[in-house]
C-alpha cells in the first residue's frame, strides 16, 4: 500500500481547501515572479487564510473571495487541472500581477504529471480524469508507477545532456542549494516557486526524473510549513538528497542514463503475454486520488500491474478492489484478476510494467496459479536477506526508480510489537523480522488482519509483501497464505485460492487452526523485545541524521548554531569509537561550512553562494545514506 498520506489527513483545518483544484508548477510560479518585492514579502500570510472563502459555482469553477473588490476565478480544464495562466483571474485592478491571484494559486495543491497533459498509450490514449498509480512505499516516484520490475530491455548508451539540459540542471542546482540553506523555516511561497521554476525548465529540458525530484521537495516544504500530519522531516531530508545529487550529477555534464529519467506512462508494445495474479494493493495519494493496482507475474518471472487510480481518495481505494478490469474487453474485475490471469494479445507495456489498455488490445481470462505453482513458487524459493541485498544494489544504480518488488517468504509468528508484528523466517539462524501495516488507516484492514494474527503464536504461513528499505529487517505486507503441508496455518476459503489480501480480504476467527482460542494480542513481552535489535536504531548514526535534519528544517543556520552549541569530541566521538570515522568526519566537516561566512570590512557576505554548503550537506547525506543501507542489509540475516 502506498505509504502516501490520504488526503483528509494532508488537508488543513480548513476544509475548504480541498476545493482548489490542482495547478500546474509553472503557472503558480509564473505569478509569484509577477509580484513586487513588496508583494512577495505578504505572499505566506495570505495564503495561510486565503482558502477560507473558496466556493465551487455550478460551471466548475472555484472562486475565492478577498474583502468586497476582490474574486479569484480558477477555471480548471478538461482533465481538473489548471494547465493556463489564463486560467486563473482576480478581479483587482492590479490583475494578473497581484497577491490575491498569486496567493489562492500557492494554497492550490501542485499537479503532478499524471494531471498534466500526458504521452498517450499507443492506440488508446489516456482516460480522462484518470492518474497514474501513486508510488507504493514511498513518496511520488519520477515515473508514479506500481512497484514492479521493469520489462527486459537492452541497456540504454549513455548519451551526452544538450546546452539546454545543462543549463536546466545547473538552475536546478542553484535553486535546489537556495532551498536547502534557507530550511524550512524560511522556505515559503517564494522559495518554493524558484524551485518551480526549475523544475519546469528541467520538464521542457527533457529531464523528467529532475523534475519530479523538484516537485517533492516543494511539496514537503509545504507540509511542513503547514504542520501537516502527512509530513516527515526524514522524507523531507531523502527528497532534497536525491533532488541534489540529480541536479549535481546532470550539471556535471557525464550523468549515467537513468539520470534523465523517462516520461511517465510511455507505453511501448509488449506484443503476446500471459499474466498470473499475486495479489491486489489499495492507493492512496495524498492529492486525493484513490484505486487498486493489481500485481501480476509472467511465466518468464516479470513483473507486471494492472492500476485503476481515479479522484476519490479513500472511498475509492475500498471499492476499486472489485471494480472491472479496463484491459481488452477482459470480463475480470480487479478480485478476480489477483486470483486469475489473462492471456493478452497486442499488449501495451510502460517501462515500469504497467499494462495498458489501448484498443489494439485483446484480453481473455485464464486460470490462475496458486502460491504452491509456478510462477508464483519461485518467489518464496530465495531466502528473504538475498531477495532484500539485490533491492539495495538496484536502489544503489537508481535511487529513483520504483518502489521495491514483492519478495515472498515463510514465517512463524512470534507475536506484536505495538501494531506491528514480530514473525521469524523458517530457516535456520533467521532474525525476527517485523511486520508493519502496508497503510494504516483504520478504515483498511491491513492492521486490523495483522491484530489478529499476532493473537496466535506460532501460526506458520506465507508472506507477500514490499521490504521497507529505511527500516531495520521490516516487510510490509500485502497478502498471507498457508504453508503447504503445515498443519498449524491459515484455514482459507477455497475461492481465495490459497491467499488473502490484507488491504481487503478480512481474516476472520474460521480462517485459523481449529481448536485454539484466540485471544487479544498483548504488548510484546520485554524478552521478545530484546531478541529483535534495531541496528539503525541502536548505531551512532543518528547524530549525523539529526544534523542533516536540522539543516532541513532550519537551515544553514541552524547547522551553525548547532555546532557552535556542541563539541566536537562529545558529538561525534561515539561515531569515531563505533567505527564510523567517515561520517563523523564529513558531519565535522558539514558543521565548520554551515558556520563559515566570511564578510568584508563593511559586514558583506564576500562568498553568499550556497553551494560549498549545499555539497557538504549531500556528501554526509549521501554517506548516512549508504551506511544505513548497509544496517539495513545486515539486519536481514
């Protein structure tokens, strides 16, 4: 499940905010560069308040109210979406270039690609209104694909980035190490609209993974400065890591091809196929989109999906899971697809796997495979550690890419751990592993499956289900199955075919062994605690995250103040006795550029580029980065 926030969380106390319609990157940014200094100055009050008179005219308009002289239309197009600056008018007669239009703008959510104009599948084109899937377990991807692996295809050469890519990236950068000194605190309406700005030019550039890069760095900045629940400052901090490090690598000129990106939702023919269903996923964005993406498997083992994401949030997430699968006339709805398969002519295949439904074609139900056959067999043949060691090398060559594939394995279970679940793999010497809810929302039943099988101990089965690559030995599961030939495992309905998704099937007391009594799962016993360390969390590494963290929420600033505040020795001794010389080396090093500010005779700032810092701050992150990768690894075995 998409890790993503629903929007009812993302939204403000004002609930009239989720009237404004998506705005397309380049026309917010347009109109605050419009504004005058004195303007810009007032732009983060009046979008605090400006929502509050939102209303909805039956054209489909949305009009915001400014005293008794002022109405902000936004007129959005066919797909939602306001694409045009002519789009949005204000009444005022400093129009266009005044703070209302600006400011309802700014407190608008920002499209992503999949609301702006997209590149068509062959043949059919995209259907109106619809989105592409958000990213499972992680933020926007720059492709907002479902998590599966990419078709076989011939490695691309790498190419040589033209002026204009180059030009675009060094502007990314600048606008990218602007952000970054002035943190959260001061990264408002208008900082965030340079780094729009960019991103645009990197989208006409032809650097789309640089963009989406941009766009979730600005929409970080947002929750944070709002106070959203949807917020993380870790994922505020990972999304301007990787924002940096693709502008500083596309600026250097010798990028390797993956840098670029690709154009989301580029369908190419994948000419005959035939898919088996895994299991079915809930989306949520946190733009309000809602659906299912249904996993499947080829016989050759390549991953494929099936999406349905449409405006809805989480009404729609709950009911897309039985609704009709729109693929050549397949008479399956998305239940029975996790359950079956289809045999496709004239497929349509992105290149993250996504199948599309162009009118060339064709779909015929097959039968489907149990977890016990093959295809699905083999992916709980590899031990768990080694199927999680060749994710973390993917996300090494391509830190971007999709979310991690599915990885099966076999568990006992142990018992909870809060609302997680403690399970130990069937083999010999395994870890416990921890269990966490795929979303958390109570209106899905993935914690409320997880309750109840922690209430019975020892229960054997079988796990499907996405590793979480920031966390220490932790899967998030989608589906749960039998054991073949255990006697103390899942008891489920034969229509089920021998697995149950978490995100909509609801394990009832039938479904497990007879003859033991359930009971409420407790809190874990501090012996099962002990035997399930967090190497992130018990490892020194934490100092230098707090660092880069503070840096993210308040700037270059609040870097130096914090090494003015800290010795050296006390602060990053630990590392050094840990065996983590490097980090602390370079969290030393971030610390003495944060602080260094020479200025002449006259007070002035003699070197205000912020890019010796911006570099600093990547090298730690970058180190941090990998060595928690590298914990993260070694929990697994």
């Amino acid at each position: 499940m998409s890790t993503e926030t629903n929007a009812d969380t993302e939204l403000s106390a004002d609930v009239n905010t989720g009237l404004l319609p998506p705005v397309a990157p380049e026309v917010l940014a347009e109109a605050v560069e419009n504004l005058t200094a004195r303007l810009r100055k007032k732009l983060d009050a009046a979008i605090e308040g400006c929502a509050a008179g939102a209303a909805r005219a039956d054209d489909g308009s949305v009009t915001v109210r400014f005293g008794e002289d002022a109405l902000v239309t936004l007129r959005p197009g066919p797909a939602g979406t306001v694409t045009a600056a002519e789009q949005a008018v204000c009444t005022c007669l400093l129009a266009p270039r005044c703070l209302h239009r600006a400011a309802v703008l700014g407190a608008a959510p920002l499209a992503d690609a999949g609301q702006l104009p997209p590149e068509p599948d062959p043949e059919a084109g995209s259907v109106p209104g619809a989105a592409p899937a958000a990213v499972p377990g992680g933020a926007e991807a720059a492709s907002g694909s479902a998590p599966v692996a990419p078709p076989s295809t011939p490695e691309p050469a790498p190419v040589a980035l033209t002026a204009a890519q180059l030009g675009a990236a060094a502007a990314l950068w600048q606008a990218a190490a602007e952000a970054l000194a002035a943190g959260v605190t001061a990264g408002g309406a208008v900082v965030q609209a340079e780094l729009l700005r960019a991103a645009h030019t990197a989208r006409l550039a032809g650097l789309p993974r640089a963009e989406a890069a941009t766009l979730r760095v600005v929409r970080g900045l947002r929750a944070a400065r709002e106070r959203s629940g949807a917020h993380r400052l870790g994922d505020l901090t990972g999304a301007f890591r990787e924002l940096l490090h693709t502008a500083g690598l596309l600026a250097s000129g010798t990028p390797g091809p993956a840098l670029t990106g690709t154009v989301r939702r580029a369908y190419q023919p994948g000419g005959s196929l035939r898919v088996y269903g895994l299991c079915r996923e809930p989306v949520l964005s946190a733009t309000g989109y809602g659906g299912v993406v249904t996993h499947l498997l080829a016989p050759d083992g390549a991953r494929y999906s099936v999406s349905d994401v449409r405006p809805g949030g989480l009404a729609r997430a709950r009911g897309a899971g039985s609704a009709s699968v729109a693929l050549g006339g397949a008479a399956l709805d998305h239940a029975g697809l996790a359950r079956g398969g289809l045999r496709i002519a004239g497929a349509t295949v992105s290149a993250d796997g996504r199948l599309g439904a162009g009118r060339g074609v064709q779909a015929t139900p097959l039968r489907g495979v149990r977890w016990t056959e093959e295809p699905a067999a083999g992916l709980f043949a590899r031990p768990a550690a080694e199927a999680v060691a060749a994710r973390l090398a993917d996300r090494d060559t391509d830190p971007d890419g999709a979310a991690p594939a599915l990885l099966g394995c076999e568990v006992t279970v142990v018992g909870a751990a809060g609302e997680d679940l403690l399970v130990r793999e069937v083999r010999a010497d395994a870890p416990l592993l921890r269990l966490s809810a795929a979303h958390p929302h109570p209106e899905l039943p993935h914690t409320a499956n997880l309750r109840r099988i922690a209430a019975h101990p020892g229960l054997v089965l079988r796990v499907l289900g996405r590793p979480d690559l920031d966390r220490a030995a932790t899967l998030r599961p989608l589906a749960v199955g039998p054991v073949p030939g255990a006697e103390y495992t899942l008891r489920l309905p034969e229509e089920w075919l021998g697995r149950a998704d978490l995100g909509y099937d609801l394990l009832q007391g039938s479904h497990f062994p007879p003859g033991t009594a359930e009971t409420p799962a407790p809190a874990p016993a501090p012996a099962s605690a002990a035997e399930a360390p967090d190497l992130l969390a018990d490892s020194p590494l934490w100092r230098v995250r707090r660092l880069l963290e503070t840096g993210v929420a308040g700037g270059r600033r609040a870097v130096a103040e914090a090494a003015r505040t800290a010795e050296p020795l006390t602060s990053y001794g630990p590392l050094r006795r840990a065996g983590f010389t490097a980090a602390a080396e370079l969290a030393t090093a971030l610390a003495a550029e944060a602080d260094r500010r020479p200025r002449d005779s006259f007070g002035r700032l003699t070197d205000p580029s912020p890019d010796a810092y911006a570099w600093a701050w990547l090298a730690a992150s970058t180190h941090l980065a990998a060595a928690e990768r590298s914990l993260v690894a070694a929990s697994w075995t």
